[in-house]
C-alpha cells in the first residue's frame, strides 16, 4: 500500500511538472511578449500613428529602459556561458515551478489545479486591462506629445518594477529553503507591497489631480481679467442706483423711452442722452439702451451719442426685457418728444443730486420736481432753478406770513436784540449793534476816525465780552495799542470793571510822567511828574515809579487786568497793500477760526489796484455787505470826509470823498465833523428831538476837548437824528450830549 501510494503520488507530480511546464512556457511567451510589444498596451497603433517612421535606434533612445532591461537581465547570472547559463536557467524555472506550485496552493486555498490556472490567467488579465486604465487615467486631457511624454515616464517606472521584480525573484531563489519554512512571512511581505504599490499609485493619483486644479485656476484667473472692466461697471451702476432717493426713480418712464427707440430707432438721431447725464435706475436698462444705441439705432445715431459708452452685454434675460419695454411703450399713444423731455429732466436732477455738497441743497433739489408748474419748465430752466439753488443756499429764506403771531410775542428777534454802544440815542435808534449789517461813520481827515473805532471796540469786548477784529490799513498796531490801554483806563463803564478809577492822558503813558503820591520826597520836573535821573535804566525808573506813584501801581494792574481778558481779545491786522479778495478772506479766516461775530474796517477805500476809482469803493462795500448777511456778523467801516465849509449840522452824503453811492449798501451811515470852538455858541443840544429844554455848550479851557456833530444820514432801522459828541482826546474818552441844533437866532440870520 504504501508503494502504491508513493507510486500514485509520483504520477500525480508528474504530471503537475508537465502542466508547469506548459504554464511556464506560456508564462514566458507573455514575458516575451510583454517585454516586446505590451510595454505600453493598447498603445501600437498610436506609436505608428505619432511615430510613422522612427528607426530602431530612434525607438530605443525614446524608451531607453527597455535596452537597460534586457542588459540588466543578462546581468542576473554572471560569470557564466552561454550554455551553462541556459541549464542553470532550466534548473532554476524547475525549481522556481515547484515552489510557485507550493505558493499557489498556499494563497489559493481549496481551488482545483484547473480552476486555479483559470483563475491566474483571469488575475493577468485584469491586472493587464487595470493597468491600461490606470495609465489613461493618469493622463486626462493631455494632447498627444505631453501624453507621449507621460508614457515614457510610465515605462520607465515600469521597467524599474520589472528590474526590482527580477532582483526578487533572484533571491527567492537563493533563499527557497528559507521561504517555505517562512511562508507566514512572505505572505506579510507581499501584502506591504501591495500596500507600497497602492500608495505609490495614489501619489500619481495627486499630483495628476493638482495639475488639474492649477490648470483650472490659471483658466479662471483668465477669465476673471477679461471680464473686469465689465464687473467694474456693473458695480458702479449697482451702486448708483442705490443712492437715488425714491423721489428720482421713475422705472415706467425709463421703460417707455427705451421702448419707444426700440420701436422706432430713427429717432437716436435726436432722443439720445449722454454719457455724463445717462443716469437710468437700473443696470439692465442702462444695457438696454446701449444696445438700442451701437446695434438697433447704431446707422442713427451721432458720433457723440456714442462717446464714452462701452460695447452693450446680452444675457438670458435681455431678450425678454426688450419685449417687455417695447410692449409698454406701444400701450399708449406717447410722444417721444415729451417723454424724452421728462427724462432728461429727472436724470439733470439726478446728477446734481448727487454732486451737491450739503444736504440742504440735496433737500431743495427734491422739491423743484414739487414747483406748481415743474411740467411746463424747459430743460433749461430746471438747470437755471439749480443755479439759483446753490447761490442762495447761504441765505435766509422763508415765508413772511408763516409764524406772525409767535414772533411778535416772542420778543426776542434780531430785530431788537442788537448790543448796546455807549451812545443812548445812537443805541436806541439803531436798535444797537445788529450782527447781518454794515455800519459807517465818515470824518475828516486827523478828526479821530481810529479813535472813535477803538472806543466802539473796547466797549464790545469788555463790556458785552465779545470777540472783536480790527482790520486797519493806516493806525499801525503798537500806535492802536496804546490807544486801546488809553480808553479801558479812562472810560468810566469800564473802569468799573478793572475796579481802578484813574485818569491817565495818553501822552502820559507814552512817556511814562506820573506825579508822586503825597509825601513822596523825589525830584520832580516843573509840571509835577517825577524826574528822571541821567543815566537811568528803564528797569531802576519803572522801579522809583512803583516806590513813589500809587496812579502808576494803579495803571499797572489795569494792564494786568486786560491781560486776562482772552475770551474776549480784540484781534488785530495792519494791511497796507491788499486786494478786496485777500479782504474777504482775511474776515473770513477770522471768522471760523476765533467765532468772531463784531468787525472794524479802518479805513474803507478801493483796494490798492483800483486807488482813485469812486466806483471800486462801493464793490469793496458791497463785499463786505455780503459777508455780513450771509454769516451774520457786524461790520462797520469808517471813511473819509472832504474837507469843505459844510455846516457840521448840514452834512449830506455829498460831502464823503470817494463814492457817494456806496450809501445804497449800508444799513447805517453817519457823518460826523467837528464844531469848531469860534463857532460853538451858535449851537444847543437838548435831552429829545423836541428840544423843549436846550442847553448851551460850554467851551472848555482845555484844548483837547472837542466838540462833533454827528448827523445820522441813514438807518434801516428808524429814526436820523443829529447828536452831539464831546471827546476828550488825551483820554479817548467819547460822551453822548444829546440831540444837536443851530439856534433859532442863527437861523433866523442865516
């Protein structure tokens, strides 16, 4: 029995030796073949169709591996000869069939030896067709050469496969002993390669699939550049319809013109808008009349109809968006001409809606399409009625009838809340100092024109505590200064407020003379002041007068006083050579960086271009006229009188020196001259215009005493009396005596 069986299994090994054999001839036809014709499968006829004529030397610098490759397998056994090395090979293939019979049983558990040659066959061929799918997946949307390309680079990798394949299968051999009674391991081996391959197959995989996405990417970036320009302008127009009020959208409108030029696109000849005033509501009727404008009307239309707009876009949707306006538009019998009028206005205000600086003008901008008679107004005149919008911005308007009976009652309107000046009569009939209007007061030449506007100044700022401006073009600065400290020491109004009741002449504090106080043992000259010694300092005087003179202690603190006053400074400028332009702006200045309110111009004249022209003299009062209503702000001026034989009491406009209708733009205008002292008795004043108790003016012994007329030749606000002035001239110190007149017995002689 058991030679039997030894015998049955010998003829069974037999047997599956012939069946190796055959499987390894067939194993080895395919090798061949593979190694000649299948290295790029699927591939021959392409290869004659790419390469119709390449050589064989050509063919093998192309695919270098595989000459590599059959040098590379001569290489596997060296050392031997041909002959020997071809037994060893039959030695090896019988060894190698025995073991791969014994691995195969091995993986292929429970399988017949037919079924299981099938089933390798089958594997082969799958691993054959999966790797031709593989290699043409790897390889999407490639043109032929950089396909071609891509080949190589497969069969290089291939070939180095095979290479490791074979250098392997060597030392399997080598190691057959140790490989069967390591099967477990060898199994764990080939499952990491499996797991290598796999990997490795994924890695092509990806960098395939970013060269895909980077070729996309480059494709969009193109796309995304040639279609700026028109994303930009969609944005813009996005962007202007969304600033448009309510009030300025008219969609029927826009439709039923684009409509009608649809309908009839002769009419592009006339009815074509502009670029700069094409202001439609919405994008795709912007779209729409640009394609009316270079397609339908496009043989129609003038050059300049066409300057600036760019080429029109179709969608989806503009087909049926051009039906939709051309069948509104055939709804009803419209005249294009009215229409095209109607829109040309509604876009005019859109425009300038949009450019407007303020929101006020934008507000009066919507109410023009609100006029009782807007629907019979040209084009033209919407754009004068937006003219006239912007210059009168800055202006007060309103109704007269509106709100009567709270302003009456309210009592407290500009009207009567000007601030006093330190004349009761002037104050009352002027109604004060009321800021929006022009003053002027006219002397002669050296009659105190600077004083008298130093006196007005100080009395607005220290006693009323507002800004003032002096703009002067003949008293420099230090010359206004000391005239200044002159009027807060002696005005009597002010003198309450600094809390020292001094009397100091101007010329006094120019030579610094004070006289000592009682007692006071110090050298003196022969009108009382104290001596200065020869070779005293300025410092060692001022000190012997602080030791020795209470009134200059006095006036010491007064200056001290002024100091601090700063809310309420009185700013000053010197021009000498200037234009009305560089007037205007230096009020202006003024007037937003410190709020000043209350302004001097000493004296007004033509600018320096325009000296001797009477003319220029009004346009200069009239700038400042302007100035002054349009930010309410008080501007007097002083002027000059010519020197003639005029009665103080009988002055008339006649007498200004420069332009006598500069009169016309002023809100008051007062002449005033000087009564000389010969002539001084011929005249009395009384407490009322009625003078039904007059007083006689009693000349003084002092030579700095003076006596003015003033005659109110024109008041806005009331009533043009005559007063009389006196001034003390060393203090600066300006007294109202009251309403002035000639005697009845001067008259009567006259």
């Amino acid at each position: 029995m058991n030679s039997n069986d030894e015998n049955v299994k010998k003829r069974k090994t037999l047997q599956e030796e012939k069946k190796l054999k055959k499987e390894r001839s067939k194993i080895l036809k395919k090798e061949d073949n593979f190694e000649d014709d299948m290295i790029l499968p699927g591939m021959e006829d392409d290869f004659e169709e790419i390469l119709p004529e390449t050589e064989d030397d050509v063919f093998e610098d192309l695919l270098p591996g595989l000459v590599d490759e059959i040098e590379e397998d001569e290489d596997l056994l060296p050392g031997l000869e041909d002959e020997d090395e071809f037994e060893e090979v039959e030695e090896v293939e019988e060894y190698d069939d025995i073991d791969e019979i014994e691995e195969d049983e091995d993986l292929l558990p429970g399988l017949e030896e037919e079924d299981e040659f099938e089933e390798i066959e089958e594997v082969e061929e799958y691993d054959d067709v999966d790797e031709i799918e593989e290699d043409e997946d790897l390889l999407p949307g490639l043109e032929d050469e950089d396909e071609f390309e891509e080949i190589e680079e497969v069969e290089e990798y291939d070939d180095t496969d095979e290479i490791e394949e074979v250098e392997n299968f060597e030392n399997s051999e080598e190691t057959i002993e140790e490989e069967y009674n390591s099967q477990e391991e060898n199994e764990d081996e080939f499952e990491e390669i499996e797991e290598v391959e796999e990997i490795d197959q994924l890695d092509e995989e990806d960098i395939t699939g970013e060269s895909e996405m980077k070729f996309a990417d480059d494709y969009e970036d193109e796309s995304e550049d040639e279609n700026e320009d028109d994303d930009y302008e969609d944005e813009n127009e996005d962007d202007e319809s969304s600033i448009y009020p309510d009030e300025l959208i008219d969609i029927e409108l826009e439709c039923i013109y684009i409509g009608m030029l649809f309908n009839n696109p002769k009419a592009m000849s006339r009815f074509y808008l502009l670029y700069d005033d094409c202001r439609f509501s919405d994008n795709e009727l912007t779209n729409l009349y640009k394609i009316v404008l270079f397609r339908d009307g496009e043989a129609y239309a003038p050059a300049i109809a066409k300057n600036k707009y760019q080429l029109p876009r179709e969608n989806p949707n503009t087909y049926d968006l051009k039906l939709k306006v051309r069948k509104i538009a055939a709804a009803s019998n419209y005249d294009l001409e009215t229409i095209y009028v109607k829109l040309k206005k509604l876009f005019i205000l859109k425009k300038n809606y949009l450019t407007a600086a303020t929101n006020a003008i934008q507000e009066k901008i919507l109410e023009i399409q609100h006029y009782e008679l807007y629907a019979d107004m040209t084009v033209e005149e919407v754009e004068s009625a937006l003219e006239q919008i912007t210059v009168t911005t800055g202006l007060t308007q309103g109704r007269l009838n509106e709100d009567t009976t709270n302003f009456l009652l309210a009592g407290d309107n500009e009207l009567s809340n000007g601030i006093s000046i330190p004349f009761n009569i002037l104050s009352t009939v002027f109604k004060g100092l009321r800021r929006g209007e022009t003053m002027c007061y006219a002397m002669p030449s050296n009659s105190g024109k600077s004083r008298f506007t130093i006196n007005l100044a100080a009395y607005i700022s220290f006693i009323h505590k507002e800004k003032v401006l002096i703009i002067s073009n003949e008293m420099a600065e230090d010359k206004m200064k000391l005239c200044m400290i002159t009027t807060i020491l002696n005005n009597p109004e002010i003198q309450q407020l600094h809390g020292q009741n001094v009397c100091v002449t101007e010329g006094e504090l120019l030579e610094l003379k004070f006289r000592p106080d009682k007692g006071k043992r110090v050298k003196c000259d022969e009108k009382g002041y104290i001596l200065r010694k020869d070779g005293e300092t300025q410092e060692d005087y001022i000190d012997r007068l602080k030791k020795n003179s209470s009134v200059f202690n006095q006036t010491l603190k007064v200056t001290d006083w002024v100091n601090t006053q700063m809310n309420n400074s009185i700013f000053f400028i010197h021009i000498t050579e200037h234009t009305n332009d560089d007037l205007k702006k230096i009020i202006m200045n003024y007037y937003y960086k410190e709020g000043i309110h209350y302004m001097f111009y000493d004296t007004l004249k033509a600018d320096t271009a325009n000296i001797g022209n009477s003319d220029e003299v009004k346009k200069t009062a009239t700038i400042l006229s302007n100035l002054a209503q349009k930010f309410r702000i008080f501007i007097a001026s002083s002027m000059q009188l010519i020197e003639s034989n005029t009665l103080p009491v009988n002055l008339t406009v006649n007498e200004m020196s420069a332009s006598k209708t500069v009169k016309e733009v002023l809100d008051t205008l007062c002449l005033i001259k000087q009564i000389s002292r010969a002539s001084l008795h011929k005249y009395e004043y009384a407490d009322t215009d009625q003078f039904d108790k007059c007083s006689n003016i009693d000349v003084p012994k002092d030579t700095d005493v003076r006596f003015y007329a003033c005659v109110v030749d024109k008041n806005r606000a009331g009533a043009k009396p005559t007063v009389l002035f006196r001034l003390n001239l060393a203090y600066n110190r300006w007294e109202e005596l009251g309403h002035l007149r000639l005697k009845q017995t001067e008259i009567d002689e006259d």
